[in-house]
C-alpha cells in the first residue's frame, strides 16, 4: 500500500493487522442486490461494522462467498433529519454462520468516500 507522508500509529496499526481501512461498529439497515441462477434477488440485514472498504453485514440471508453485490447503507445520524442511502458495489469475500444467523464481509469495489462523514471518532 502506498502512502504519502509518515504513517501515524493508527495506521500503522491498522496495516499491521492487514486492514487497508479503519472499521466502525455502526449499526446501519442495508439492503443487498445480486444475481443468483439467472434471478435478480434482494437480502436486507444490518451493518456490524463499517469501513470505507467494505461492511460487514449480519442477515438471515446467506450470500454466497465471490458473489458480486451491490448495496444500499441507510446512514441516520443525531444531526440528520433523514436517513442518507449510500449505495456502492463490490463482493462477498466471506461468509459465517452462526445459529441461522449470517455474517456477510462485503468488499468495496471502490471506497465509499461518502461515509467519511459519519466515520467519526
């Protein structure tokens, strides 16, 4: 990964454990689209976490793993006065199951720049 400037120890961090970006627990609806067998089919769940790489998105829903997606991020927050959708594409890079509960890791095709302003400390 290329940087411009020294790293701080946040990045540094976070590159040591083999994140490109910062993760936060932020609890969003969201809605998943993707093609299986020919059909065009729908999964709605809720973020666990959220980067401006990817999400991770807990449905009762499985997604099959490389499937490509793409996604709607319904962002509410205190100063808002309506949910603002985000929508951004990319793919299904893991998926685990815990008593019928799914968790889909959705990877970024490109950053979503539009979280940066609800990705606050």
């Amino acid at each position: 990964m290329e940087m411009n400037g020294p790293m701080n120890e946040i990045e540094r961090r976070i590159l040591s454990r083999g994140r490109a970006y910062r993760r936060f627990e932020l609890q969003f609806p969201v809605r998943i689209k993707f093609g299986y067998a020919g059909a065009p089919l729908e999964v709605e769940g809720v973020s666990k976490n959220v980067s401006i790489g990817g999400l991770l998105v807990r449905s009762t829903t499985s997604i099959p793993q490389h499937t490509p997606v793409s996604f709607i991020v319904s962002l509410h927050g205190t100063d808002a006065v309506r949910p603002v959708h985000v929508q951004g594409e990319g793919k299904v890079v893991r998926v685990r199951e815990t008593a019928g509960v799914y968790l889909l890791a959705i990877r970024c095709n490109e950053p979503i720049v539009h979280l940066e302003s609800f990705l606050k400390e």
